[in-house]
C-alpha cells in the first residue's frame, strides 16, 4: 500500500461523545475539548445491538457537525455504513469518516463503501471486525484502497469474546501488532473507550497503546457520562479528558544515548543465543518424535494418544508455576509443538 502521510502528531486524538444527541450537546463538549483534540467525533447513525435503543438522530446530526466544525475550527468525524451515509457526509463536508466494527466484519457493505468514496480523498479509518479475524480487517482496508482510498487508518477497538474478562471486547494486542507488521505505513488508533466499557480502564489502556507506539487514542467523551445515551459507562467527561492526556507517559522509540544502545544491544545478543538454543532444541525433540514415530509404527499403535498429551501438558504446567512464567504462555507454546509433532508422526506413519 502507498498511504498518504495524514497523521502526523503522536498521540492523534479523536474525542467527542459516542452519539451526537443534540446540537448544544456536541457544541458545549466540542468547546471543551478543543484544544486538546485533533478530531471531534460523534455517532449520527449508530449500529446497536436492541432496535429498542437509541438508534442516532439520523441525517440532521450532520447540520450539527458543520456547526462544530465552523465555531471550534475542529475537524469532524462520523460512522458510515452504508453508501447513502456516505453520500450525506460527503455532502455535509464532514472531514473524516470511520467504518464501525459491525460493518467491517460485512465485505458487502464495506465495498459498497468503498465504491461510493471512489473519486474522493477523505480520510478512512477503519475499525477492526467484532470478532478476532486479522484477514478480514486487512480485507477491509484492502477494498477501500482499490477505491483509491489512500488517507487510510486503523483503529483497534478489541474483540468480542465469550470468555469471562474485565473488559467489553478483549483487547489481543498481537492483532493490531500483526497488522502493522502486513502495513508498515499503516497508522493505527486505539479505541480504550470501547475495549474497556467502563471509564476507570481507559487510561491504563491509553498508555499500553501509546507503549505499543501506536499512533492515537478515539476517547468517546461526554459532558455528563453517566447520562449518555449510549454508552454511559464507557463515556470520561472533558475534565478526566485532559487529565487522562496529561498524565500519558510518551517513551521514544530509540535511545539517544549510544551507551544504552550499546547495552541494548547486548541484551539483545543475549536473546538471540538463547533463541538459537531453542531451534537447536527444537531439532533434537523432533528426532525424538520421528523415532517415537516409527516405534509407534512398527508396533501399530495410533499417533495421537490423549493421557500423553494430558501428561505433558501437567507436567510443563507444574514447571511454569514453580518458575513463576505464565501458565497460559507455556500451554499455548506446546500445544504449537504438539501440532508439529503430531504433523511429523503423521508423515511418518503415510511413508
Ligand atoms: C462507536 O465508535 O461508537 C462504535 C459504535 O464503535 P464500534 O464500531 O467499535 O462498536
Ligand atoms: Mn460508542
């Protein structure tokens, strides 16, 4: 991808409340923030979960946004979903759109998107689809691109799952680290607001994505939280706003420093020894498992035996817990040594 250079500041801020629900309302936060934003943003459709809910005050919130744009000098930004949204904002000027992360997850809507902004150089931001799937989000990205959509960003506004957690969507911090690894030129913004569901989180989460080096925060905020009309537990109000941006550690990506370059370095020598061991371990296990293999072959017993996989598993833990390393780490490393390991028996038993 050739991206067009839009963000430049670090952290990049989007602020402004989850849903625009009058024009007062989006006036009075947007005063309050404005010197401490880039970006006002507000829902005027929103995708929600219950049709009994508030569902955005529809077209005429966009007359509101230009007013904002017009009193505060901030740049607006909106949710599109479908190719009308799109055709409204394009014609309200609203500066920015963003696509919510029950669009991405529909390659329908989103070229249906992407087709209506074929032509124009508004800058896209793009939310990660609701469930944990890095292809469709690149996928997503990919079509508005085609469009010619070059003012490109991310935003990571975590996943949904069905495990128990403290946060509404599980953040897996690897996803967005991936899709910088596939998109170098990529920037990506973090949504604390909608991976917390609760405004106590925000700042922790703020700071882990600032420590990530990613590119900005969209902090949906309210003048009064608590009586937001959608959204209120996740909502800060102007004031913890400010407090939340002031109190961001900002680290540098290198040292200026050559001395803790150097040991930096070092450090790292130090790992990749250790790392070259672990190769080296890696063969010898699979010889192992080759000869176990055979063994199994000769003796025609089947490849996978479940109390096996059960023992080992139970004895890595035991291991891991005296160590004091994290219990879910190790299990997911063997359960990939596991897979190879069955994947090589399995080519063995078909020679
Ligand atoms: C929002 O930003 O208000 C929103 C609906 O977000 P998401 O698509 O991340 O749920
Ligand atoms: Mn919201």
């Amino acid at each position: 991808m050739n991206l067009e250079r839009f963000i430049q500041k670090k952290p990049f801020i989007i602020a402004g409340p989850c849903s625009a629900e009058s024009e007062d309302q989006l006036l009075q936060i947007a005063e309050e923030i404005k010197d401490i934003t880039n970006v006002f943003r507000a829902g005027i459709w929103k995708p929600r979960t219950s049709p009994n809910t508030f569902e955005g005050v529809g077209a005429k919130g966009l007359r509101w946004l230009q007013n904002v744009k017009q009193l505060t000098g901030l740049k607006t930004i909106t949710e599109v979903a479908t190719a009308k949204h799109v055709e409204l904002c394009l014609k309200a000027e609203v500066d920015m759109l963003w696509v919510g992360a029950r669009t991405t997850v529909n390659p329908f809507y989103v070229q249906e998107i992407a087709e209506a902004l074929r032509g124009t150089n508004i800058p896209v931001f793009v939310k990660n689809p609701i469930h944990p799937e890095l292809a469709l989000w690149a996928g997503a990205l990919e079509r508005l691109y085609k469009s010619g959509v070059t003012k490109l960003a991310a935003i990571h506004r975590g996943f949904f799952t069905y495990e128990s957690s403290v946060f509404r969507n599980e953040p897996k911090w690897e996803i967005p680290i991936e899709l910088k690894k596939n998109f170098s030129e990529l920037p990506i913004i973090c949504d604390p607001s909608h991976i917390a569901g609760e405004s106590s989180l925000i700042f922790e989460l703020s700071q882990i994505a600032m420590d990530l080096d990613m590119n900005g925060l969209m902090i949906e905020t309210h003048q009064f939280p608590k009586q937001a009309w959608s959204d209120a537990h996740q909502q800060i109000s102007p004031k913890e706003l400010k407090e939340i941006l002031n109190n961001l550690i900002l680290r540098k990506r290198r040292f200026e420093d050559n001395h803790l370059n150097i040991e930096l370095k070092n450090l790292r020598g130090l790992i990749d020894e250790l790392d070259e061991q672990m190769v080296e371990f890696l063969n010898s296990r699979t010889d192992l498992v080759k000869k176990i293999a055979d063994f199994k072959f000769k003796n025609n017993i089947t490849i996978f035996q479940l109390e096996r996989w059960y023992e080992i598993l139970k004895l890595r833990k035991q291991q891991a817990n005296v160590l004091g390393l994290d219990n879910k780490m190790i299990i997911d490393i063997f359960e990939v040594i596991h897979k190879y390991s069955i994947i090589t028996q399995t080519k063995i038993m078909k020679k």
